[in-house]
C-alpha cells in the first residue's frame, strides 16, 4: 500500500482490499496528500447484493470452466463441516480456496 500510495497519480484513487494477514501499514503523508488523491476501501461483501452480481459470477463461473481463470482449492467438505472448515480459515490453515459440497453423502 505504501508504493501504492507514493505512486499514485495527482487526484487518482488507491483502493485496498484484502488484508487477510490483518498486518498493519504505514505510509508517509508528504507523498499522498499534495497529490489530493483519495484512498478507497473495498469489501467484497459489501456488493454482493448490487444489481450485478449474478452476472458476474456468472462471468467468473465460465472463466473457471473455460480454464481462462485458475481457482486454488485446498480444502473439499461436507457443508455439515463449515464450522470446521471456517475455523481452518480463518486460522490460515487452509492455502488456497474451501468448497463445500451440498449432498446427501460425505465425501469420500
């Protein structure tokens, strides 16, 4: 995010998202401020319910299916495992994507 910010154009916008590490950041005011950039925030979950998601993850899907976009999957579970599997996420013992699968059988 420093480099971001120092090399942002005049009146650009940075936008962080993701910081699942949690790690904090620093950045010196004298290369962001006189530039009167802006630093924006993104969620994810936060859009989730505009008027396109249902499109893009459509978009994704076929990308994923096509081969045009790689998904590292670490972790396939039951759905009756979410508490498990969310625990092993949010610990970062899992490196990669979770899935769980909606069936009557565990997997095997």
């Amino acid at each position: 995010m420093r480099e971001a910010l120092r090399l942002v154009a005049p009146h650009g916008t940075v936008v962080s998202f993701g910081n699942s590490s949690r790690a904090s950041t620093s950045f010196s005011a004298g290369d962001f401020y006189p530039k009167e950039a802006s630093l924006r925030g993104f969620y994810v979950l936060n859009d989730l319910d505009g008027p396109r998601t249902a499109e893009d993850l459509i978009y994704l899907a076929s990308l994923v299916a096509t081969g045009e976009l790689a998904v590292d999957i670490a972790a396939v579970n039951d759905w009756r495992d979410a508490r498990e599997t969310l625990h092993r996420l949010r610990d970062r013992r899992v490196a990669g994507k979770a899935v769980l699968l909606v069936t009557g059988e565990k997997p095997g």
